[in-house]
C-alpha cells in the first residue's frame, strides 16, 4: 500500500502554517519598524518561504522512508 499526499493537502498546510507565521511575523517586527513595513516584510519573506515549503513537501512526498503502513484487519470492526 502506497500512500501520498494530493498536491491540494500540500498546498492547504503550506499556505494555513504561513498565514500564522504572517500574523506572528507582523506582531514581532511592527515592534522594530512601522507596520506597514512589517506587513510588507511579513508578506514578501512567508511568500518565499510558501513557495519553498509547498516545493519541499512535494519531493519529500516522493520519498517512502520512515513511512509504517499498517494494514487493518478484516476481523477488527
């Protein structure tokens, strides 16, 4: 049994774990600059980092070690 991720999971964690660390991001550096520039740095860096975080979870989808697949018996129900 082989098991992967559909491209829309992949996508759905990337974005939703970046638009948490956007809200952190523009917390932490509106204390350092005016927060409009801490949006625009929070935007442009968590762009990036989506699109290098969606890119990796797609070749380490590729990738079946460390995975346990444990079938279920036909008995258990």
């Amino acid at each position: 049994m082989k098991i992967n991720e559909t491209r829309k999971r992949s996508l759905l964690k990337a974005v939703s774990f970046r638009l948490i660390e956007i809200a952190l991001d523009t917390l932490i550096l509106s204390i350092f600059v005016s927060p409009q520039i801490a949006i625009t740095l929070a935007v442009l860096l968590e762009g990036l980092c989506l699109a290098l975080h969606y890119g990796f979870e797609r070749v380490f989808n590729k990738i079946q070690w460390g995975r346990d697949i444990v079938k279920e018996s036909e008995n258990e129900g």
